[in-house]
C-alpha cells in the first residue's frame, strides 16, 4: 500500500489549522489554569499517625471548602496538600483538624509559596527552549539542509501549540512537571522527524521520474511502520502514568501524551508536506513537477 500522504497536504493543514485554532481562542478566553507555583498558593506537608487516603483527605479539607486542593500521598503515612493562599490563622486550623481528625506526628513543613518560582521557572524553560532551538537550527542544516532545519522547528511550534492549546481547552492545572513534559515532546517529536527527513535525503539522490513530493511521500510509506512502531512503544508507559500514576505523574503523563501524539503526526503530515511544498519552489523541483506531475497523475 502506497497511502497518498502529500496529495492530501491540504486536509492534514486543515485539521492542524482548526486545533490551534481552537487552542488559540481557548487560552484568549479561558486562559491558562496555572498552579499554585505560578499564582502562589499555600504546600501543607503532614507525616501522619496512620495511613490515609486521598478521599479521606479530601473530606477533611471539605470543612474549610479546600476539597479541590491538589492532594499527593508521600509514601505510606505521608500527605502533601496545596491549597490557593490562605492566612496563617486558617493554616493553624487545617493543622489542628487534621490533628484531631488523623493524627499528625510530624510536620515537615507549611508555608507560602509565591508567583515568583513559577516565574523563574518559566524564565529558565524559555531559555532552555531558545538555545535547543538555535542548537537544532544548525545541526540540521549542517547535517541535512536549511529548509529541513526550518521545517522541523516549525513541525515542534505546531507540537507546543498543539500541547498549550489541549491545556487551554480542557482546563488542566499547568505546574512545573507540565513545563518540564513539554521541554521533553521537543526530542520526541524531533526523533521522528529526522527518521522521515533521513529517509529523503537518502531518496533524493535518485528520484528518477517523479516529482519531489511524489519521492518524500514514497518516503514517509517506507519510514511509516517504524513511526508507528516507535509511538506506540513510547505511548504505553506514559498512557499507564496516566491511568495510574499519582497526581503529578498524571500532570506529566498528559502533557506528554497530547505532545506524543502531535509530534508523531506532525513529522509525517506537518513537517514533510511543508518541506516538499518549500523545495518544488527551487528551479530543478519545480522543472521535474511541471515535466512528470501530470504524467503520474493520470497513471
């Protein structure tokens, strides 16, 4: 089977166009649901006399209306609770509740986080972000070709995107495990994207009578089961931290999950189609498309 990838370039921007779209609109107007280590909140961490569990815990902080905080159990006897800023008389009440309630026989910490980790972290992560893609810039037009380089950045754009949009829509809370999952997409999606433009260049020194996107879309069937293998393999472990994994693995996992399946596809029906679409603009590309692209089409 010789699935027509790039003949249907226009539907594949189509689909990509109306998700960002939506994203776009849904972070304007929704915005970003950001954690408490970007908009400040109050971190409880309990040892407790026993153990306890998340539903246990919720029902005490329902006397105060905090059933929502985000609840991790630490080990056996462990809780670690965030809450939206409370005052150091509220924090005092928690703490006598959960005494009275539970049993506390440690208390490892309460305090006040502020905006400004959330902010240096983010400083931090756009760095990160600026120097990877510069790095990526010129190892793939020293390795492969500048048009390639462009192409996969704008193929990891599309990923992040994608990823902060589905965030926006949904409502997910963005912590700093979501920052550090979409800074890891950025190598996933640019694996598959070099399998595929490997693929073309290997193929590009004998194209014989077909166009440029006629060779990249005979290119993308043959690299087409191994992309599939290799996403597959990937999405299991992270599809089991989602289903299973504790609340932060959970923040983690689902960013990783929408940004695995983004870059899978943004490699073959992003990426590749922009690449053929920018080279048939060159001279020689654009001479073999007028001589054999009405040829191959009527065959």
């Amino acid at each position: 089977m010789n699935f027509d990838f790039i003949g249907r370039k226009k539907i594949w921007f189509s689909i990509s166009g109306v998700i960002i779209a939506a994203g776009v609109i849904a972070f304007f107007f929704k915005g970003m649901n950001f954690g408490i280590e970007f908009k400040g909140g109050t971190i409880f961490d309990f040892k407790l006399k026993r153990e306890i569990s998340v539903g246990e815990a919720r029902r005490v902080m329902r006397q105060f209306n905090l059933e929502k905080s985000i609840i991790q159990l630490v080990g056996k006897r462990e809780i670690l609770i965030r809450t939206p800023s409370l005052s150091r008389e509220k924090q005092v009440l928690i703490r006598k509740v959960f005494n009275q309630e539970v049993g506390i026989e440690e208390i490892k910490y309460i305090q006040n986080v502020g905006p400004g980790w959330g902010a240096q972290i983010t400083r931090a992560a756009s760095l990160a972000l600026i120097i990877s893609l510069v790095s990526i810039l010129v190892y793939i037009s020293f390795r492969f070709e500048f048009k390639m380089a462009v192409t996969a950045i704008v193929a990891l754009f599309h990923d992040l995107l994608i990823t902060i949009g589905i965030y926006a829509l949904v409502g997910r809370e963005v912590t700093p495990s979501t920052v550090a999952a979409i800074l890891t997409i950025l190598g996933y999606s640019l694996y598959d994207t070099i399998v595929v433009f490997h693929r073309i260049r290997e193929n590009a020194k004998q194209l014989g009578k077909r166009t440029y996107s006629m060779m990249v879309n005979d290119s993308i069937n043959q690299v087409l089961m191994r992309s599939i293998n290799t996403s597959l393999t990937t999405l299991l472990p992270v599809v089991s931290l989602l289903l299973i994994g504790g609340e932060t693995l959970k923040d983690f996992a689902f960013a990783l999950f929408v940004g695995l399946i983004s870059g899978a596809y943004s490699s073959i029906f992003t990426a590749s189609p922009l690449l053929a679409l920018w080279k048939e603009t060159e001279p020689y590309y654009k001479s073999l498309k007028k001589k054999y692209g009405k040829i191959n089409a009527k065959n």
